[in-house]
C-alpha cells in the first residue's frame, strides 16, 4: 500500500510539472477569488505554488482575498481602486466578496460611491430591521402586512428563519396584534370602499382585509354582496358560477323584471351564467322578460 501511495504521488508531481506557466494562467484567471480557485481547481493552485512565491503571487494578485486588513483602501489610489471594482458586474457581488471595500466607499459619501461604482449595475440590498419595522407599522394586522408588502415580509422571515433574529420578529408580531381591532363591516361599508377600485386585482391588493371578507361571505352563499360590491370592476374572465351559488344568483335575478336590465346592470354575474351554457342560463332567467338577445 505504501509503495502504491508513492508511485501515485510521484505521477501526480510529474502531471504537474508538465503543466505550462500559460496553462496555469488561464486556469486561474476563471476565478474571481482565492477561494474559489482553491475551491475549484486545486491543481493549478498547487501547480502556482509550487512555481515559487514571486510567481504564484503575480498569478493570483487579481483574485479577491477574502481576508480581513488585506488591503489597505485608503492607501490606494482611485485607480487601482476602480481595477478591483470594475472586476464585479454589480454592487451585490461587490459587498459579497469585498465588504470592507463596500463598507470603505459606503463611509466616503453617496457622491463617491456613485462615483467608484458607477460601472456596476445596481442591485438594492435587503431590508434593514428598521425598514423592516418601518413598513410593518402601516398595516393593522399581520395578514394585512404578508400579502400588502411580501418583499418586506419575506425579509422579516428571511431574519428570523435564516439569522435567528427573534426580536425584530417579536416587535412586528407584538405590534401588529396589539391594534385595535376594528369591528365587523356593514354592507354597505364593504361596497362603498370597493367601489374606489377600478379592477379586482387594485382592489384585493390595496384592501386585503376586506376583499378576505367579501370572500369568505361569497364561499358561505353570500353573492349578492360580493356581486354588489365588484360588478363595476374590469375582470377579463369571470369565474362560472358554481352549483352552491345558484341561490344566491336568484337572489340577484329577482331584482329585476327584464332580461336587459339584468345583462346592463350585473355585466360580470351574466358573463358568469353563461359560461354554465344556454340550459341553465335559461332556467335561472325564465322569470324575466326576455327582451334581450343573448349571443352564443
């Protein structure tokens, strides 16, 4: 075993130096950082430093060392600063592998960092605690904030999951339970505050609360209510009516005396009839006055 594990090691050495000081260049140039080399190809970074310092340090000097204190950024130059910069295609990769040189533009000033990163894309990072905290206190209750500002929740989730940060979790949950909650809605409250919106989806995105209550009232048999409230709204498609809605829908139907009136007025709950095709949409409307010439 012994002898194998030389012989192994000897065809190794002479693999190595059969290596060619552009090969070993070109290998170590598609890495961005020490790491990553050593991570990636252990063999060129053997095969560099077997070559001696002065020619391993001249084929690595442009990755990315990850060590704390390696550079000093103030005794450098804007040019060999902008070499290092312009290496990362955008300010996230910049923070990821140079945080102290982020940190040391950051802490020059907006107009400097502007300046020293202007060609680099632009990516905003996470949320802090305080933005965090900051977009939760808008909302009344913790459903209201996870569908109004999912960006905003997923970072809160992302630092309590992922970071462990429990207190900035318990802040926002002890805020947003110890709102007064408001009491039930009438009728009338739910249409007039609907009838703001223009399309379902503005809508359900503005006033999550209350397009939850016009659901939950809809799913229970309440129609009416939901068709009140929304039969303004631009929906491309309307959903066909279900069998435990037909209650409702005549509800609706026996407001009316003629079919014209009904097609004018309820526009989205005619669309969703018909979908249910010519025999039920008959049946449900035999009542009314058959003024209207229905297309198929």
């Amino acid at each position: 075993m012994r002898d194998l594990i030389k012989r192994i090691l000897r065809e190794e050495l002479t693999e190595v130096n059969k290596v060619s000081d552009g090969e070993i260049r070109a290998r170590i140039k598609k890495f961005k950082t020490l790491i990553d080399l050593i991570n990636g190809d252990k063999a060129a970074y053997y095969a560099a430093k077997r070559r001696g310092k002065d020619f391993f340090e001249d084929v690595t000097k442009d990755l990315v060392r990850n060590r704390k204190g390696y550079r000093r950024w103030s005794d450098m130059s804007e040019k060999d600063l902008l070499k290092i910069i312009n290496k990362f295609s955008d300010t996230q990769a910049l923070l990821k592998y140079e945080p102290l040189l982020y940190t040391f533009l950051r802490n020059k000033g907006d107009e400097y960092y502007d300046k020293m990163t202007q060609g680099l894309k632009r990516i905003n990072p996470r949320l802090t605690p305080d933005d965090i905290l900051n977009i939760a206190s808008q909302y009344n209750t913790f459903i209201d904030f996870s569908i109004g500002n999912p960006d905003a929740y997923n970072a809160l989730r992302y630092r309590y999951y992922k970071l462990g940060d429990k207190e900035l979790w318990d802040k926002v949950t002890n805020m947003l339970s110890k709102r007064e909650v408001r009491d039930a809605y009438t009728d009338d409250e739910i249409i007039q505050i609907a009838s703001q919106y223009p399309t379902l989806k503005s809508f359900s995105k503005s006033e999550p609360s209350i397009y939850s209550i016009l659901n939950k009232r809809r799913d229970k048999g309440d129609l009416k209510l939901y068709n009140d409230a929304t039969k303004h709204m631009n929906r491309s498609k309307p959903a066909m009516l279900k069998n435990n809605e037909i209650d409702s829908i005549k509800s609706v139907i026996s407001q009316y005396d003629n079919l014209k009136d009904f097609v004018e007025n309820e526009p989205n709950l005619f669309i969703s009839m018909k979908r249910r095709g010519p025999v039920s949409f008959y049946d449900l409307t035999k009542d009314l006055e058959q003024n209207y010439d229905v297309k198929w």
